[in-house]
C-alpha cells in the first residue's frame, strides 16, 4: 500500500507526455463531456502554438496586397 502511494505521486509529479495522456485518457472515459474536454485541449495546444510562433510567419498570408 505504502509503495503504491508513492509510485503514485512519484508519477503525478512527472511531467511526460505519457502520463498527461493517461490522465486525459481516464478523464474521456470517465465523463459524459468528452467533446467539452476534447475542445479545451485543442485550445491549449493551439495557444501553445501561437506563442511559440512569430508574427513575421503568418503575416505575409493575411496582409492586404
């Protein structure tokens, strides 16, 4: 019982991607808002993106010529 528990928040204190999967996986299967969760992730990951993006990349496309 007591390794259990530490194995546990040995894990909850990693940041891989794996274990982020996993959480996110049990989270989709457990609720009934999948589609609530599914859509807040893609924003996360689409802000994550944006910043990590210069202006100069997109500008060119949406710029009046």
């Amino acid at each position: 019982m007591l390794l259990q528990k530490y194995a546990q928040e040995k894990l909850e204190r990693s940041n891989s991607v794996i274990l982020h999967g996993c959480k996110l996986a049990s989270q989709l299967s457990n609720r009934g808002n999948r589609w609530e969760i599914i859509g807040a992730v893609w924003v996360e990951m689409l802000c994550h993106a944006a910043s990590q993006c210069s202006g100069s990349r997109a500008g060119p496309e949406f710029s009046e010529t």
